[in-house]
C-alpha cells in the first residue's frame, strides 16, 4: 500500500538534486574507467576504438543502473529520489485506467471517486515536489469540484493511501458497463 508522506518541496528538490549528482559521477567515473580498460586490453593504438569506448560506456551504464537498483536503492541519501519514482509510478498506473476511472466517477462509483481523490492529491504532491505549479494551477478547479461531490456524499476526502485493488476494481466495474 504507498501512502503520501509530507515532504518539504525545498528539501525534496535539494536532496534528489544531491542524489542525482552522486549517481551522475558514478556512471561517469565506471564509463570512463570501463572505457579506458577496454580500449587498454583490447584495443589497437593507433587505431580506431570507438566499439571498445562505446562499450565501456554501455558496460558503466549497466553496473550503474545495478548498483542504483541493487544497493543504492535502500540507502538513506536516497529515500526522497526513491519516493518521488514510486508516487509517479502509482499516478501512472492511475492514469493508464484513467477512462475507466472518469467512467466510474461518472456513476457515482465510491470506489473510483476515491481512486479519483488519491490521484488528485498525488499528482498535487508530485507537482508541488516538483515546483510546477502552473501546471497544478490548471487542474485545481477539477480538484475542487470532484472534493466538493465527494464531501456532499460524505466520503472521506483526506485519502493519503492508494489501496492497489481500488484499480482492479475500478476498471471490472467499468469493464462491465
């Protein structure tokens, strides 16, 4: 189940800015290292080594996917980088069902109008993480309306978790009409 954390913006930026720059030089220190090997062992002096550069470069790219993935992945100087990645994962998935869902809401479906909240409120997260705000702006009129009908239903507007079954969900009972 992901649940939507409270994360200070200017922080969040700050410490995957951090993260991203770490990852960088270590793709670039392996790319080179890498590269600079494999032309030393297998290639000709003189002569041109760009598949053995090229292949460095790929190889350097391939531990550093792995160790991100592997090891990096649990690490604390991580977690904000980590976080980000999943709540834009969640909002996809949302948004790959996202006609079920407008269909679900369209009849009232509880489920798909919670679903609808949860997105809502992460894609407002993403987007203040992110500090686009123009974009966020856009949207905040269909944000108000579709809290307003859910507070007239008396549902629970403070959705901070995404049930996964809420998409499987969804998308039978849109499937079926």
């Amino acid at each position: 189940m992901f649940e939507i954390k409270q994360l200070n913006p200017e922080e969040y930026r700050q410490q995957t800015r951090r993260s991203t720059i770490i990852i960088v030089v270590i793709f670039l220190l392996l790319g080179m290292l890498l590269s600079s090997t494999a032309v030393l062992l297998f290639g000709e002096p003189g002569g041109d080594n760009f598949r053995w550069n090229l292949g460095g470069i790929i190889a350097g790219l391939l531990l550093t996917v792995a160790l991100v993935r592997l090891k990096f992945w649990q690490q604390p100087w991580m977690a904000p980088a980590v976080y980000g990645w999943q709540l834009k994962r969640r909002l996809m998935s949302i948004t790959n069902v996202m006609h079920h869902l407008t269909a679900g809401v369209t009849a009232q479906d509880q489920t798909a109008m919670k679903l609808l909240r949860f997105y809502h409120l992460g894609l407002t997260q993403m987007h203040q993480l992110d500090g686009n705000s123009s974009a966020l702006s856009q949207m905040v009129a269909e944000i108000n309306r579709h809290k307003e009908s859910m507070e007239a239903r008396g549902m629970n507007t403070e959705l901070k978790q995404m049930n996964p079954a809420w998409l499987a969900t969804v998308k039978k009972a849109n499937a079926a009409r």
